[in-house]
C-alpha cells in the first residue's frame, strides 16, 4: 500500500511539473540558490574539517573542556560533548552526522546516541543570526530569539534525560588512541572531502525538491496568513521562514513563527536527518517528538514573555 502510494505521490508531482513548468523552475532554482549560496559556504568547511577530526581522533581533545559542563548535568559520556557542540554551532543535519559518527565509532551506545538527536541537531547560529535576524528583521529581538531557542533546547534535554538515566546503557569501549595521527595526511583530506561532498549534494537534493514543492504550494494557496505559512515552513523551513516576514502583522509575531519554524525544521530537514541516521537504526520518532517538544516550549516562552512585556 506504502509504495503505491509513494507512486501516486511522485507522479502527481512529475504531472505537477509539466502543468506548471515557470513555477516549479522558479521553485528549483530557489532551492539551488539557497544551497549554492548558504548552505554549501557554510556547511561545506565544517562536514569537512569535522571528518578530519574524527579520522585523526582529533574530537577527544576537543571535547574534554564542554564535557566539564554536559557530562555533569546530563550524565552523558565526554565525548558526546563534541556532537553537542558541533550541532549547535555547525547547523541541520551536521549534529546528526556527528552523533552517527559517535555511534558507528563504538563511542557511544545507541540508548544515547537516541539521547543526543533530540537536542543536538539544530539550526546554526550563523543561519539564525544572518537570515532571520539580520535580513529579515533587521537585527529587532535578537537577543530574545536567540536564548528562548537555546533555552528551548536545553529543556527539551532536560526532558528527554528522565528517560535516558532510566534506561540502562553500556559503556563503550572505543580505541581513543590518536597513532594514526598525522600518518597519512594528504589521503586523510581527500578523503574527508569525498565524504563531506557526498553529504552536501544529499542535502541540496533535498532541499532543491522541497523548494520546488513549496513553490507549488505557495502557488495554491494565493492568500498568505499563518495558516499557509505554517504549511509551508512544514514542508521546507527557510521558504517559510521568509513568507512569515511577509505576514501583515507585528515583527514580533513574526519572530516567534520564523524562530518556530527553525526549531521545528521541517519535513526537509528532517528527511536530510533520516537520510544520515537510517543506516544506524536510530529512531526518527524520538527525533520529531523532540523537535515538536521543543517548538511547543519555545512557543509557551514567547507567550510568557509578551505577556509579561505588556
């Protein structure tokens, strides 16, 4: 039933393309540009540079001074610290990638390599600070945007911790030696590069189709409200980020909806999430119970204080 059903899907889209050449184009190439412009400068340096670290077991060292804060409060290992810190700072889907890394290594169980995707993978700081705040709403609550979402997240951390410390978890045994340090440096980057090529074109896949779809949606539904943008942040995060900058109604009604939608990510963000984590049998419901865990908190803390601003 599931594949005659993802046939219909696919050939409705195909049939979609040829009655509505100029939109779903316009759809693509806006999908293009955003990959070519934002996601690959940005993206691109860090999947590499990250590799590289996991190859010369570079990551140990540098997650030995966040671990003096996480592994305490959240009793994970030390080393999942790295994956924390490289999701917050690198951007979707990096932190997945890293905590995969983690996982396929033996650094970590699979109990918290779950544990760490309902909190790790998330937008990065330089997407948020550049295209929402700095293009879209010129600079107006940054301050606020930024620590309701990283206060969102550590909550939903919080939250998802009862059950990890619940669950009985085996401390892996990994080979932490850094011997293959340095040992063959050139065949190292290339390598690095390979791999982290590879997963960029995947997410700019992912991202040119979903760009197309909202194009076709945003080209149904001609009048724009919440509700519309909603719909389409649901499907691609930064198309519908930018249509709530359009919504006729105050900035910080559309700070909250574009910060929403960031955490939420979307079902683009999400398959690019699946596509990293599906070869280690690691759970995508936990995944996008977190991320509506964590959107519904933010969204009771931009309640909270617009009330009390009022």
């Amino acid at each position: 039933m599931k594949k005659y059903l993802f046939f219909i899907l696919i050939t409705s889209l195909l049939a979609l393309i040829f009655i509505f050449p100029s939109v779903t184009y316009d759809g693509a190439l806006a999908g293009l540009n955003l990959w070519l412009f934002n996601i690959l400068p940005t993206m691109l340096p860090c999947l590499i540079i990250t590799d590289i670290l996991k190859k010369i077991n570079g990551i140990y060292l540098i997650s030995k001074l966040p671990a003096k804060f996480f592994t305490p409060i959240l009793g994970i290992s030390k080393i999942s610290s790295y994956a924390i810190l490289g999701g917050m700072i690198c951007g979707y889907p990096l932190g997945a990638k890293l905590i995969c890394d983690l996982y396929s290594d033996k650094s970590i169980s699979k109990n918290e390599a779950e544990y760490l995707l309902t909190f790790s993978n998330n937008p990065g700081p330089i997407f948020i600070s550049t295209y929402i705040f700095n293009n879209l709403l010129n600079n107006q609550y940054k301050a606020l945007g930024f620590a309701v979402i990283y206060t969102s997240i550590f909550i939903t951390a919080l939250i998802f911790n009862i059950n990890y410390r619940n669950k009985s978890h085996y401390a892996p045994t990994a080979n932490h030696t850094s011997n293959k340090l340095l040992s063959n440096s050139i065949t190292t980057i290339d390598n690095s590069i390979y791999n982290s090529f590879y997963i960029i074109i995947k997410i700019g896949g992912y991202i040119i189709l979903f760009s197309l779809i909202t194009s076709l949606i945003n080209n149904f539904l001609a009048k724009k409200n919440i509700f519309s943008v909603v719909v389409i942040g649901m499907f691609e995060m930064t198309t519908g980020i930018y249509s709530a900058s359009l919504l006729n109604c105050s900035t910080y009604s559309q700070m909250v909806i574009m910060c929403c939608l960031c955490i939420l990510g979307g079902l683009c963000t999400t398959l690019q999430t699946y596509s990293i984590i599906n070869n280690y049998n690691l759970s995508l419901k936990k995944y996008i119970i977190s991320k509506f865990t964590t959107t519904f908190i933010a969204l009771l803390l931009f309640s909270i204080l617009k009330c009390v601003r009022l």
